[in-house]
C-alpha cells in the first residue's frame, strides 16, 4: 500500500512518496498540468498508480484540516 512520508532528511521534509524522493507537491502540480495517471506513470516508472491516488488523498486531508470550519 502507498505510504506518504516525512523526514527532513529528504527533500527538506517535504511529504514524498515512501521510498522515493518525489513530493506530493510534485505529483499535485503534474496533475494540475493536466498530465494523466498513466502520464506521471510513464515519466515516473517507480510509481505506482497507488501512489498517485494516496498522494492526492494526503493533500485533501491536509487542506481540510487547514480550512475554517
């Protein structure tokens, strides 16, 4: 199962793909430049489409922690 990381040892502790160096921030903005799933897939072989999905899901839990209620 996909994990989302912290540790200031990688990437200035930025939440990355457990196992990788690739930040949800990144995965966020490919999306938001309409790249596809199979697009990130293909530029970035050592994900998975788990990932992807858990890592758009960390970023909606943490804005809704964020938001006023």
């Amino acid at each position: 199962m996909a994990k989302i990381i912290i540790d200031p040892k990688i990437m200035l502790g930025k939440p990355v793909v457990a196992g990788t160096r690739i930040t949800v921030e990144q995965i966020l903005r490919l999306l938001a430049q309409k790249l596809t799933i199979k697009d990130i897939l293909e530029d970035f072989p050592q994900l998975k489409e788990a990932d992807i999905k858990t890592a758009v899901e960390y970023a909606a839990k943490r804005v809704a922690k964020t938001e006023p209620q």
